[in-house]
C-alpha cells in the first residue's frame, strides 16, 4: 500500500482534470474509480515503482498491461487481470497485497470495465499536456489594464468606460440617470444599511452643488454605521457565530470581540493586505511587534478560532474543526474550494492533495480555545486556550496562538485511519502555479505567518481579485464573478474580466484601502443608474450582467429589521459590547439539553446573538447568515412565512404603532401625516392619487366603526405595518 | 389511489395558478443560472419524476435516541442464551474499550400477521401491522455519536451541514397544496442537531422543513394579532392599492406579482393550516383510535391524527419526530426504559397505519419508521440493563406504497453485533426511498460551490429486495 513515496506519485499525476460534457461514465471515473486507483494501485504501479512492469498512469499502461499481459480489456471485466486480482480470486494475483477492496470498490471497478474503461481524454500521459494548457485566468497574474476610450461621451469613470465598452455590441443602451432621492436612499442603504433620516434627505435634496453626491459618499463612508453594514458581509464569509457549534452548542461570549474588531476594522478602513495577516497569524505579528495593533491582531484571529466544534468534549472529531478551518480559509481569502482537496486531488483546479494537507499542518500546529461543551458539564474540564489581550489576562479573547507544530500525514480518501505521506505544513502553491509556492515554516512556527504573507503578495492573482469582486458585488447585487468564494475552473467565468484585474490593481496601488475602492465605484455614473431600463436593452440582458441598469434588490434581513426600529424611532444606536449570556458558573448544557436562547434587544441587527445549531427566529425568515458555512452571497428570497410575519409578527406590530404614534404627534392633519410616513418609509412624498385613495380608505374604515375612539390609531398603524410589507420598502432600486 | 384535496378557499383560479408559480422563494437577483432556472420553474410547482412513482408522499416517523433493534424487530435467542457472558466490547471512544457482559433481550417477541414476521411485546399493536411492514435489520451507519447519527439519517452527512430528506423531496417534487408547506415536522421537542436535522441547507430556503410545534401556535406567526376583521381588510386593500401603483412600471411587475403571491399563500395557511393542524375536528371515534383524549393538542398521538390530515391535504414529506434530545430511546441505563417510550407511540402508530390504509393513502403514502443508530447486545454502566449506541448494525423499517410486506431484509449475526448479509447503509435506506418516490437518486442534484451535490453523497444503492 502506499507509503511515503505516493506523496510524489500522487504530485506526478496530478491533472487539472475538468469535467466533459456530462458523460456520466467520466463523471462514475472521477467518483468511484480514480479515488481508488490514487490510493490503492498508482503507489505501486504508477511512479518510481512500476511493479510488474504495470503503469496505472493512463489507461494505454492499463491496456499495455504489465509481465503478465493486459490488465484492463475495455467492455470485458472477466477478461482483465484487474478485475480478478480486486477480486482476489487467485492468490498469487491478489491485489492491492495488504487489504482486499471494500466490496463496493470492486463492484464499480467491474462496472468501469465493462462500460469501456473510460478515462477522461485531457488526462494523464497528459501530465506533460497539462503544462501546454492556457493557465485558467484566476490563477494567472492580474494584468495592468488601461480603460478603453469611451467615444459616446457617456462614461464619468474608468468603470463607465469598461462597462459601457461592451453595451452597444450587445444592443443595450444604458437606463437614464436615477432620481436623486432614489440614488440617496440607494447609497444609504448601501453604504450603512440604513435609510436617510429626514434632516439628512432635506439636506442633500436642497444641496444643489455639483458635489453633493461625493459629499454624501463621503459623509456615509465616514459613519459608524458603515462598518456595521459591511463588517456584516466579512462575517458572513467568516461564518460568524456567537456560539461554538458542538453537540450542546456552548456560547462564547468573547467572539463578539472579534465581530467588534471586524467594525472598527472597516471603520478605519484598515489595509486589506493587514485585514488578512491580522485574521490569520494576528498573534504571531502581536509577538514579532510587526503590528501597530498587537490587542487587535490577536482578538483578530477569532476567524481561525471560530471555526466549528463538533462532539462532545473538548477537540473531539477535531479533523472537522479543521478542515472547516482549512475549507474557509480557502474560501475567504482565495477564492478556492479547497475542501475537495481532503479526499483526492481536486477535480477542477491545479490543487494537488498535499497542498490540502500542508493547510491543514498549519492549523493543526495551532493552539486553538475550547469554548465548553457537554464535558464542561459532566466532567468539569474547564474551558481553555483563550488568549490575553494585550497581555492582560483580565481580557480574553477566542483566539489562536502557536501549537506545538507539526507536520501531517495526507489522510487518504480523507480517511485519517489512512495515513499516507508527510507534508511540509504551510507550503503549497494552492493553484497559484506562477508563484513560488508560500514559504514553509520555520522551526517551530505553524507557518500561518508565512502563508498570511504570501497571500498578500502584490503579485499573488487570486487575494486582490477576489476581494474587490466581492465589493463590487455587495455594490451592484452580483459579483464579476458571480460565485464569489469560487473563482476556480467550476466557478463562473468574470463577465468584465478587464475591469476585475482593474479594480484588484487600484486596490493594491491604493494601498489596499476598502474604502478608496468603493469610493470609485459609488462615484462611477454606472452605479447611479436607474432600475428601469428600455425594453430592447431589457430584453438584450434580461439578468443584467451588463450593468446598462441598476438591479433592485430586497433588502437583506439586518436592514429590513433596521429600517423598521429607525422609521419607529426606536433604534438603539450604540454600538459593539457583549450578550446577555448566563454567568459561565451556571453552565450545564449537555447535547440533551443544548444551549437555546433569544436576547431581545433594539440595537442593529449586526449585534443580535447568533448560533450555531439554532437559527434566529427572525434572520431565519429573511435569508439571514449561515453560521456553520462560509456565505458568500445570500439567497433573497420572497416567501409565504415573511408574509406571515408581515402580517402577523408582533414586532412589526410594534414598530406599525409606534410608527402611528410618530405620526400622530407630528401632524393631526390627515394628509401631512401621510407626508410624514411615506417620507419615512420610502423616502417621498405620497402622489395626489395616493393619498387620495389611502386617506379614503382610513376615512372610511373609521366612519364604519363609527369614529369610536382608538379607531384612528388602529387604522394608522395598520397602514403603518403595509407600509413596511410593500414591495417600495423591501426592494431597493 | 386517494388525490389530495382540491384546493379551497378564497383563492380565486388565476391567485391559484400564481400562487403554484411563485409559491416562493424568487431571488430578486438572478445572480446565477440555477436561481434563474428555479425562478422560471416555480419552485414547489409539482415536477415531473425521473420514473413512474410508486409513492407521492413520504411520512417519517422519527424515534429520537437509538432504539435497540435487539428488543424489537430483531431477534436474537443466541443473545438470550449468552447472556452474562463477557465479550470484548468498543466503546464510544477507544479508551472505553472493555471486557462487557452481554445482555439478553427482556423482551418476548413473538410471530405476528400472515407472515410471522417477529415483533417483540413492545409493539403489540404495531405489530398487527405485521403484514405491511418491511422491517431492515442490516441498517448501518457512520458515526456513534446522537448528533451526527441524527443528521446523517436525515441528511446523508454526519459532519457538514447539508439539505434534508424532506427539503430535497421538495426541491424533486415539488408540493401539491400551495397553501401548505411541503415539508412540515411535526416536533414538539427538537433532537439532537436542533433544527439542521430539517434545514434545506443549501438548496432554496422555500424548501425547508416548517416545524409545527404541537400547541397553541404551531407555526410562527401563522395567528393574526386580535383585531377587528374589517382591520385586516382595511390592510389588505391598501397593500393591494399602493403595490398596483408601483408596479404600474413594467420592470417591477414580477417582483410585485411574486411577493402578492406570498401573501395569498400566507392568507391561504392562516385559511387552511389551522384546521390541518387541529385534531378535535376529527369525529370522536377517530380521535378514540389513535388515543387522542378531549383537549389533547400536544400528544404523539395527535401529532399522528395531524400527520394524516396534513398527507391527504397534499403536503409532500410529513415528519413526526417522537421526542427530543432529552428522555428519549437512548436506554444506557436499563431496558426497560423502552417501554414507556413504546407505550407512548405504539398504539398511535398503529391507528395511524390502519387508517391511512382505510382510506386508501397507504396505496401512495410510503411511511419510513427509523431511528439514528442501534444498541449494542452487551452491557453499558453499571447498573448491567441498558445497551450503548451501535452503529454497524440496526433496524429501520418501511412500509405503504411500493414496499413489500411481512418481510425481514438483511441480517445480522447470532448477537447482533455485525452485519452477515445484505448491508443497508443510510445512503441505501435514502436512495430507496427516493427511488420509491419517483427519483433517482444519482441525478437529484444541486450544484453548490462548483459541485454537483446529492442526497446520497456518492454512494447509495436502491434496495432492490424490498420493492414490491
């Protein structure tokens, strides 16, 4: 069986293998048979060693066969020594020597046989055809653009010039510029994910200087707010949660420490390039005082620590705490899958096994908190590994800190009852073939550093380019690419690929500030477009991948909820700080018993208390983050429950009447309150036929309960709570 | 063949067929080909199957805690006989590996039905049923932990997250009453792995299962706040008012049509779920089958009575989980501790088979009876009576709808330790029950993160021995 030498073997038969046109035989290949012929055959048959004189290389060495004739005849599996050797019918043919095949193995070897023994065509042989191939353009280095020149006259900006660039051969002309008061609460809620107040509408509607909008920017980019809202993304990519994930789902309190950090972080608008060191080696930089901010570097590294727990005592089933870890470091940061590189090399793209495993060294060499679980019940081990800030014991974090570091074994088939070879921890190149591959650890480092350094290169193809995709994204709805943790051979191809490489340059020529580059893009004429658009362009790019329009979108759940507690007047502004969790002494969760609860609360939605294993009952409804999966883009849905909760939810009651009370205070004046609540909740006045027909339904519905008293306030607040369910309020244009 | 119900209440034919149309789940951003795709199709518009079904819809029945296969369908009078004679035994982690006595069923079981099939005096009056179930000895499966088992016998994955049974029946199948859901869990209690056991993961939220809480509000915000109708009236026509204005531009008239749709299908559930949901409009000579007392709304029992009236109202995928992560199944202790969960579920389980096969909803009703994992034949603790978790080997059972029955599949050896002969993993119990309900299940799949997933991961083979 294999030993240390299929490390090699496994390296020399790596392929970018892509799957082919749905051929379920190729598809039955990759599944069920390579994973077999990796790990059980090519140690032995397939590198250095070709025993027998056999190659399972290709599948001419397979038919070639090896001293005792053909080992594969295609269409006939009683005919090639293959099948009978799995089969162990002959005793001196009895393969692989150290242990049978599960049955299953043999059976699909049986059925691949007979269906021809087919093996994709781009494959091995191939390894020195893989080499001649056009690098995938993710993994190839960003290229300096120029923006092409725009003879319409219509582009403001580099990004109008590469948009517009591609519109008149589409057949698509652009929409008109948006109304002010739209774009206004386009940007607010963009920016913030909080409509304007009514002091700030009347502000910038009456500001009629040509730098209103970029004082606007400006002013929304310099708000606390704005971390708030976009802190929110990265915690969803970081798969945020308040709790640990195991069987009894323990808290830990101190994770909103690290959700504190990402604010301030988008707050201050720290470098990206620090933003990523930070989170993956901020106590290493703490230690080597390479950091301005060694308190922040190490709660920082609440990414690495938050990754999910399973089991029931402390570090149980931990090869899956790690291989969360590894699958979302892959995710956040590069843009890979790495996870399909635990039991095989991966399928799609250039990342042999060991460049999995190498990750997983690295993780594994680190010292990870333990947060509690059943046992911290039953058997009283204390929670453990939590980090002093600032060297002050008083304040810990869940973070990391240095392992005792070594080297792992590849798990074959992801099986770590199967070790095969040892790999360097933290080198690899991780599809990136024109780099050099990150730099190995040190003696006695994890070799986080060294990998955080390496991702940040200014050269490295994937680091820029993934994060400005993913600010582009969350601006205009979609992606460049429109899988955004996915820029692999599987993922979506970029449909401006010239602007990506554009904004990922400006990005590290700024100096990697967030903030520069979404200054650029919200200033760019293609961002203040309207959503409507002429039918031809319409029908031309129905999905709006040419950016001619501006793509409504339902507000996500954290500002439908926001917007609701502003426009009621009750929103609780401050910021950061810690859950209402029960004093640590009185916890006793078990997995029979697991940790459950709902703090109520009327600050913003980034601070609502989430878990692991139970959804909050209100972010469940409107799509809201998945704690256990790194999330790149959320569904937005339209469904019956949130109608449900529209039409009967009791905060929404709450917020409806005390919306009315708003009113009523402001204006006895029927029509002006109107004024007052459509300003409100869509940022306008009411139109003549509006309010004619709302103020008459009111009226009427008070006449036919016969002006009882309390008639006027239900009435309001019931227009109140369909104002907060119609389609103007939820979707942004 | 019984047809769910025609559809009633105040929708007219055009809300219907809209309704059908977007009965959920629209991204507003077409962001990548498979929303789009959804988007068009309708997501819980009835799909067509890969080939004809023998079920249409799937009830579970969920045992929470690890029932022992060896005190109930399972037999073992080797295990009798032994009994107290100490075997190497694996624990739950190896450090708990230990010389252990084993333990001899407390349990008589006896030949039931035409077939004789064995059923212990757990279940007397399931075992009535005798003739009907396909009981599968040879269940295996991945982990022994109650948190993972459970999701895996749910999801097909011990460790990561992924889509339910149920959700991927939904996303398959599509539903045939718009006004329901199309995968409610009746649960009054949740299991071990909280509500991931029901999440539609990643497939479209729509599809994810609506738990019922058994009580007086079974479905969140399902009840209006107390108010005047002609209150609610007021507010139905001024949405209607100001959402015809606005969509008066033509590029927001889906959005408007979709999210109107919504809120026909939420007035159609406040209409329709309460009375699926309520048990005293039964006649009282049912509600005596089952065992429904005057007032009861929370009982197993009654979450039987609902899971009938919520099949023949068309919901896909009912699930009944019988109990939560705490007092339930998992007997390390003692035995004995079945019976009361078995007297809890046995005669409502029984009610439940014979009435849906009285009113002819066992002739496309498949009903799967299961469990995470199975007990192990030697002793756990110190106390000598009760039985450790077991995964190589256990027993789940099917029943209804294109499933053989009186029949024993697979087998395990003298005590019950391992599998001797035809070995049904979770993926196989899966790809059966999808391959009973029209799919095949190599080909439900959902392409998420650059990978075509299933239900069944790569593995999984139709049990063919068990298709009637």
């Amino acid at each position: 069986m294999a030993g240390r030498g299929s490390l090699l073997l496994l390296a020399l038969i790596w392929t970018a293998c892509r799957a082919e046109g749905g051929d379920a035989r190729l598809d039955f290949f990759e599944s069920k048979i390579r994973p077999v012929l990796v790990s059980s055959c090519l140690p032995c048959h397939g590198g250095k060693k070709t025993e027998s004189g056999l190659s399972f290389r290709s599948r001419e060495g397979l038919i070639a066969g090896g001293d005792r004739g053909p080992a594969v005849v295609p269409g006939k599996a009683e005919s090639s020594l293959l099948v009978a050797a799995v089969r162990g019918v002959e005793p001196d043919l009895r393969m692989p020597p150290a242990r049978a095949l599960p049955v299953q193995a043999v059976a699909d070897i049986v059925r691949w046989v007979n269906e021809g023994a087919v093996w994709p065509s781009d494959d091995p042989a191939l390894a020195a055809r893989s080499a001649d191939r056009k690098p995938h353009w993710a993994f190839a280095r960003v290229r300096p653009v120029a923006p092409p020149v725009d003879r319409t006259g219509w582009a403001e900006s580099a990004i109008d010039a590469f948009l517009a660039a591609r519109w008149s051969a589409s057949g698509v002309i652009p929409a008109r510029d948006a109304p002010r008061a739209t774009l206004l609460r386009r940007l607010s809620f963009d920016l913030i994910g909080l409509p304007p107040t009514e002091d700030e509408r009347t502000a910038f509607l009456a500001d009629k200087s040509p730098l209103a909008y970029a004082r606007l920017v400006d002013r929304l980019l310099a708000s606390p707010h704005y971390g708030e809202r976009w802190g929110r993304y990265w915690m969803d990519v970081a798969r945020y949660a308040d709790t640990a994930g195991d069987n009894a789902d323990y808290p830990v309190p101190e994770a909103a420490l690290y959700r504190d950090w990402i604010i301030n972080a988008f707050n201050r608008d720290l470098p990206y390039d620090q933003f990523v060191r930070a989170q993956l080696a901020g106590d290493v930089l703490a230690r080597l005082k390479q950091t301005v901010d060694p308190q922040g570097a190490v709660i920082a590294t609440g990414f690495l620590a938050l990754s999910r727990r399973y089991g029931t005592g402390p570090y149980e089933l931990w090869h899956l705490t790690l291989e969360d870890t590894v699958d979302t470091t892959g995710r956040a940061f590069m843009g890979l899958t790495l996870r399909c590189a635990r039991c095989h090399d991966h399928k799609f793209d250039p990342i042999p096994q060991r460049d999995y495993y190498a990750l997983y060294g690295a993780f594994a060499s680190t010292a990870f908190p333990y947060a509690g679980s059943e046992e911290f019940w039953t058997r009283k081990t204390p929670r453990k590994g939590f980090v002093a800030v600032g060297g002050n014991e008083s304040t810990l974090a869940y973070g990391v800190a240095e392992g005792k570091p070594a080297d792992v074994a590849v798990q074959r088939r992801g099986d770590p009852g199967q070790p095969g070879g040892i790999v360097p921890r933290g080198a690899g190149r991780f599809a990136c073939l024109e780099m050099p591959p990150a730099g190995s650890a040190g003696a006695g480092e994890s070799g986080r550093l060294a990998l955080a350094n390496w991702l940040v290169r200014p050269d490295h193809p994937l680091t820029a380019r993934v994060i400005a995709n993913r600010i582009w994204q969350h601006h205009f709805g979609r992606g460049l690419v429109a899988t955004p943790s996915n820029f692999g051979r599987s993922g979506a191809a970029p449909t401006h690929p010239e602007l990506l490489d554009w904004l990922a340059t400006r990005l590290v020529a700024s100096g990697w500030s967030i903030k520069a580059l979404q200054r650029e893009i919200v200033m760019s004429r293609a961002y203040r477009l309207a959503s409507n658009a002429p039918a031809p362009s319409l029908a031309a790019d129905p999905e709006n991948r040419l950016y001619a329009r501006f793509s409504p979108a339902r507000l996500d759940a954290e500002a439908i909820r926001d917007a609701m507690l502003l426009v009621s007047g009750k929103l609780d502004r401050r910021m950061h700080g810690h859950h209402p969790f029960p004093p640590i002494k009185d916890w006793r969760w078990t997995q029979h018993s697991p940790f459950k609860a709902v703090y109520q609360t009327d600050r913003r939605s980034v601070y609502l208390m989430t878990q692991r294993l139970v959804k909050h009952p209100f972010l469940a409804v409107f799509d809201g983050p998945d704690t256990n999966v790194s999330t790149d883009a959320r569904t937005r849905s339209t469904t019956p429950t949130q109608a449900l909760y529209f039409l009967n939810n009791p905060f929404v009651r709450e917020q409806a009447s005390a919306l009315a009370d708003r009113l009523a205070a402001a204006a006895s004046n029927p029509q002006a309150r109107l004024e007052h609540a459509t300003l409100a909740v869509w940022d306008r006045l009411p139109t003549p036929g509006e309010s004619a027909s709302l103020l008459g339904m009111i009226a009427h519905y008070k006449a036919a309960a016969g002006n009882r008293p309390g008639s006027d306030r239900e009435a309001w607040a019931s227009l109140a709570a369909v104002l907060f369910s119609s389609s103007e309020f939820l979707d942004v244009e | 063949m019984n047809h769910p119900r025609e559809i009633r209440g105040t929708l007219d034919r055009r809300c219907f067929l809209g309704a059908i149309a977007t009965a959920a789940g629209v991204p507003l951003h077409a962001a990548l080909a498979q929303a789009a795709h959804d988007q068009g199709a309708g997501l819980r518009a009835p799909r067509p199957t890969h080939h004809a079904p023998r079920a249409r819809r799937l009830l579970v029945v969920f045992l929470t805690g690890g029932f022992s296969h060896l005190d109930t369908f399972d037999p073992k009078p080797t295990l009798t006989r032994l009994h107290g004679k100490p075997v190497p035994s694996t624990g739950l982690r190896p450090e708990e590996a230990a010389a252990r006595p084993l333990l001899g069923s407390p349990f008589r079981f006896t030949p039931r039905g035409q077939s004789g099939l064995m059923v212990s005096e757990l279940f007397p009056r399931l075992g009535a049923f005798a003739d009907d179930l396909c009981v599968i000895r040879s269940m295996h499966t991945d982990i022994v932990e109650h948190f993972q088992a459970v999701l895996a016998m749910h999801t097909g994955s011990a460790t990561v997250p992924m889509p339910s049974l149920g959700s991927w029946l939904s996303h398959g199948l599509g539903t045939f009453n718009p006004n329901l859901p199309s995968y409610v869990v009746l649960c009054e209690r949740l299991p071990y792995a909280g509500v991931q056991v029901f999440s539609s993961g990643f497939l479209p939220p729509i599809h994810e299962g609506v738990r019922v809480i058994p009580g007086a509000h079974s479905i969140a915000d399902l009840e209006p706040p107390p108010r005047p109708l002609a209150l609610a009236e007021l507010e139905r026509m001024m949405l209607r008012d100001i959402e015809d204005r606005y969509q008066a531009e033509p590029h927001r008239q889906a959005r408007v049509r979709d999210r109107g749709a919504t809120f026909e299908v939420a007035r159609g559930m406040m209409h329709e779920a309460p009375d699926a949901l309520d048990t005293a409009r039964e006649p009282a000579r049912v509600r005596a089958l089952y065992g429904v007392a005057e007032g009861d709304r929370t009982s197993f029992a009654s979450q039987c009575l609902m899971a009938r009236r919520l099949l023949e109202r068309g919901v896909r995928t009912v699930e009944i989980v019988d109990t939560g992560s705490s007092d339930n199944w998992d007997a390390h202790g003692n035995m004995h501790d079945h019976v009361p969960k078995a007297l809890r579920v046995d005669r409502a389980l029984a009610a439940l088979l014979g009435d849906l096969k009285a009113r002819g909803l066992l002739d496309d009703t498949l009903v799967a009876i299961c469990t995470e994992f199975g007990r192990t034949p030697w002793t756990d603790g110190p106390s000598g009576k009760g039985r450790n978790h077991h995964a190589r080997a256990f027993t789940a059972l099917l029943a209804g709808a294109g499933v053989k029955g009186g029949i024993a599949h697979g087998q395990t050896d003298d005590i019950g330790e391992s599998i001797v002969a035809n070995p049904v993993h979770i993926h196989d119990y899966h790809a059966t029950i999808l391959h009973l309900m029209g799919i095949d299940h190599t080909r439900l799949v959902y392409r998420y993160a650059g990978r075509d997933f299933r239900l069944t991961d790569v593995d999984g083979e139709v049990v063919r021995e068990v298709l009637a």
